[in-house]
C-alpha cells in the first residue's frame, strides 16, 4: 500500500503558468512597444517596460521619481481586473486539466514584480494529450492566442512547478530532479517570504541547496524552532517531506477539483430576417422556458437576464432585463422582456436571438412566508408583479413607498425607499400624542393669503393647533406653529406659520 502511494506522489506532476506581465496585459499595454512606460501601486513601481528599465526606471522605484527620470507614462495597476483575466483564462485552462489552482503573490523584489498564475495538475491528463510536449504546445498556443506572455514550470508540488518557472528546465521529470533543479535556484525566490529570506541571508544561505543540506543535518525542526509555521510548511511542500515522520511524505493531500462559473446561454438562429419585434415573443418564450427548466434542475434563481440581438453583419445590441425579487418561472421575465421591446424600434433586422444568465442565487437563500390564507398569498404575487411591470415601464425611480427616519423637522422625517425594502417601524412618541399626516409633500408648498383667508388649491379653516416646532440651530434655525386645516372640499392638511420668514406652508395630507 506504500509503496503504490510513493509511485503515485512521484508521479504526480504540477505545471506552473506564469504570466509576469499580466499587470500590463490587463491595461492592454504592449510589452514590446518603444514607449517608455510603468506601472504603479500605490505609488511604488511594479512593473516596467524594457524601454523604461533601459531608460534608468526599477522595481519599488517611487512613481513620481520615475517620471523625473525617465519621462515615462505611470499607469495605475488594477489588481481587480487581474483577478477576473486570471478566473477567465483557468476557465479556458479547463479544457486541459480539472486541478487548477489560481496563484497571486503581490511581494517583489528589484528583479521580479508582483507574480500571477495558474497551477494545474496534468498527471492524469497526459495520455490524453499526447504527452508533455503535446500538452504544452497546446496550452502554450492557447495563451498566446490571448495575447498573454507566458513563462512555464513543472514540479513534484505546486510549489517547486511555481519556483521552476522562473528558470528554463524540462516540463518532465520525476521528483528527484525536480529537487536537483531547485537546489541550484537562490533563495531570493522565495518571493513571498521576505523577513525570512533576509534572515536565511544573513546567516549564509545563497541557494535552496543550502536550505537542503540543513534539513538533511538537523531534519526540518531546525527550521521550525527559528521561522513561523507558514514558512515551515511551504518548505515541507516544496521538497515534499512529512513533518510528522521527519522524511519523505508518502501521502500527499488530495487535489481538489476545479470549478468553473456556471451560466446559461442559449441563442435561435431565425432562417430569415426578422424585422418588428413581434416577431421576437415566441423564440423570447422558447428560451426563457429552458432557462426555468435550467433554474429548477440546478435550485437556482435570478433576477437579472442579457438578451443578445444580432444581424447578419456581426451588429450587436443587448437588451438588459431586471426583476425585482428573484425568479425561478419564466412567464415574468417574459413580461418585463415584453415592456422593454416595446419602448425601442428594432436597430436592425435580427438573424440571431441569445439569451444570457450568469447571475444566479441559490434556491434555498429565499426566504417564503407562511401563508395559510391562499387568496392572500395569489394577492401578494399579483402585486409583486404588477410593480416589477410599472418600472419596466416607468423606471426604478417612480415606483417607490414612503419610510420614517429620524429628522428633527418633519420634512426630514420621510423617506423613498424600495418596494424590496424594510420599512423603519418604530416611531418616536410624538407621533401617538400629536397629530401627523401619513403623507408629507416632497418640499412644504406656499399658501396664499387672502382677505378672505388661506387658499391651497381651495380655501382653507385652521380646526386644531397651535403645535410650536423649533430648533435646528446647528443647521438653519427654524420656528414653526403647526395646525390642522380644513380645506373647502373637506380634505384635512398639516400646515405651519414659518416665523423666521412670515409665511404659510402646507406640509402634508391627512388620508
């Protein structure tokens, strides 16, 4: 049983796809190109064009100093949109390997910037491919159709095939050889292990055969009673020894499998033309159906769906579709689909229709009230998507309902919020003492004062008040006598006599 698990920790095989100019990729600089140009992170250097290093700029050099020097243009690094180029192209590396790991180390030195890549596992995946070299070409060409520079190693561990990168050795070997190749490497490396490597320098180590030689002597406890445990267990990884056995691991960890980002994307090929949008439900009602078969078999949800249209000339338009709260049902989304078509004039004839959904939530995220009275339930659903179909059509911000908040005047005391949203429950005491209108109007409106008396779209009796607010000093000073107002049409209003400016305002309505 051992000796079946040594064979296969032996003939595990890790290959490292470095790719050290993926700042620049991501920015869409080209590598080759004359200009001197960097880029920086928080004002330090990370990387450099060959004109710009030619030109005196390095590695940790400040932004600013580099400029003074070189006249070269500084951008700004975006570590987010790296992120995303590197989950992107571990999805294209799926085809190859299912082990794929991403790796970032944003530590540098004055040779090396801050080093991205993937690491896959492909043990299991050469005779599929035709071997090492088959493999490579393939996975070399596939990069570089992206238009990425690519630096490639291959170990016994992730860590040795991540080291392995930075020279140019065999992508085969066993695991002997692989740690022949790294004792020659120098432990400035050991990118992400700065404090450490300074420590190793100063005691005299210059190479990771240094390194070798003294887990040999003393075993790897030497190391463990002068470095923290992180930098112990990357040494025990990269030369693959069991801490517990002080020796060579028979057993290796399981590698865990990769797991692209699910979607949905379908996409009708019309035989003819189409040319009013008409002409689009049935195909529309066709896909939005796989979608729900696709939510139900997968106890998915969105909330959030891209239709694609298309012409025979490679024109592009989308057409972006929101739900309220998530669905699993496609007849909604239909619906909103329906609302937007109608506000737009087709930009071309169609000859393609694609529907696209990469945003989805678990089904057991919902949360489902208990309803015991059906009719209630029906009614609660009917709402939800009569609402969701009036900002289809109206836009987001003409279906709202009203909150309280805390505010000193009452103008300040009601707020828009979201159908979605929670409203705020709890009131201060003056609401159950005094008299307050449910609905205030977005600004206090003037009232006219006439002989006869005050006039707001009618004329207006005070029957209760006065009720003195005032305050506000830290702001705008404020004074006012609240009443309560009987309009001629017998509507009651909240109205005030502002005494700073002499005026009448009515503030609310009373239902």
């Amino acid at each position: 049983m051992a000796t079946s698990s040594s064979h296969q920790a032996r003939k595990r095989l890790w290959w490292a796809l470095r790719l050290p100019d993926l700042p620049a990729h991501t920015l869409g600089l080209a590598i080759h190109a004359p200009e001197l140009q960097v880029i920086a992170e928080q004002r330090q250097v990370v990387w450099i064009s060959g004109a710009a290093e030619a030109a005196g700029v390095h590695l940790g050099m400040d932004a600013t100093t580099a400029q003074m020097l070189s006249g070269c243009v500084v951008h700004e690094r975006n570590p987010m949109k790296e992120q995303q180029l590197l989950a992107e192209l571990a999805e294209v590396m799926y085809q190859f390997s299912p082990f794929i790991e991403l790796y970032t180390s944003d530590s540098y030195t004055s040779e090396y910037g801050p080093q991205s890549g993937l690491l896959l596992e492909i043990s299991s995946c050469l005779l599929l491919f035709g071997g090492v070299q088959s493999l490579s070409q393939k996975i070399a060409h596939c990069i570089a159709s992206h238009n990425i520079s690519l630096a490639m190693g291959a170990g016994h561990s992730k860590a040795a095939a991540w080291l392995l990168s930075f020279v140019n050795y065999s992508l085969d070997g066993e695991r002997v050889e692989f740690i022949q190749r790294l004792s020659l490497l120098p432990i400035g490396l050991l990118h992400d292990f700065p404090r450490q490597v300074d420590a190793l320098d100063k005691t005299g180590f210059v190479t990771l055969a240094d390194i070798i030689r003294q887990i040999e002597a003393q075993s790897i406890s030497s190391f463990k009673k002068r470095f923290d445990h992180d930098f112990v267990d990357y040494l025990c990884e990269l030369f693959g020894i069991d801490q517990d056995f002080q020796q060579s691991s028979l057993f290796e960890k399981p590698v865990t499998y990769f797991q692209p980002d699910e979607f949905f994307a379908e996409e009708i090929q019309f035989d003819y033309p189409l040319h009013q949008h008409e002409q689009l439900q049935v195909p529309m009602e066709t896909l939005l159906q796989k979608l729900a078969e696709y939510l139900r078999k997968r106890q998915l949800q969105t909330q959030h769906i891209e239709w694609m249209l298309s012409d025979i000339y490679h024109n592009h338009n989308a057409l972006q579709v929101y739900a309220d709260s998530p669905q699993t049902h496609w007849r909604l989304l239909f619906d909103l689909s329906l609302i937007q078509l109608e506000n737009r004039d087709l930009p071309f004839e169609v000859d393609r229709l694609s529907l696209n959904c990469r945003t989805t939530l678990p089904l057991q995220a919902r949360n489902n009230m208990l309803e015991f009275d059906a009719a209630r339930k029906i009614n609660r659903q009917h709402f939800s998507i009569t609402a969701a179909k009036l900002k289809a059509r109206l836009g987001d911000a003409a279906v709202y309902k009203l909150s309280y908040r805390d505010g000193y005047l009452p103008n300040d005391t009601n707020q828009r919020i979201a159908l979605t949203d929670i409203c705020q429950q709890e009131l201060p005491d003056i609401h159950r003492r005094a008299q307050r209108p449910n609905w205030l109007l977005d600004a206090p409106a003037a009232v006219e004062m006439r002989k006869q008396g005050l006039y707001w779209r009618g004329k207006i009796t005070l029957i209760a008040g006065p009720e003195r607010i005032q305050g506000n000093w830290w702001r705008e000073p404020s004074a006012r006598d609240y009443f309560i107002g009987l309009r001629q049409d017998r509507q009651r209003l909240w109205l005030f006599w502002d005494l700073h400016k002499q005026q009448w305002f009515v503030q609310g309505i009373f239902a």
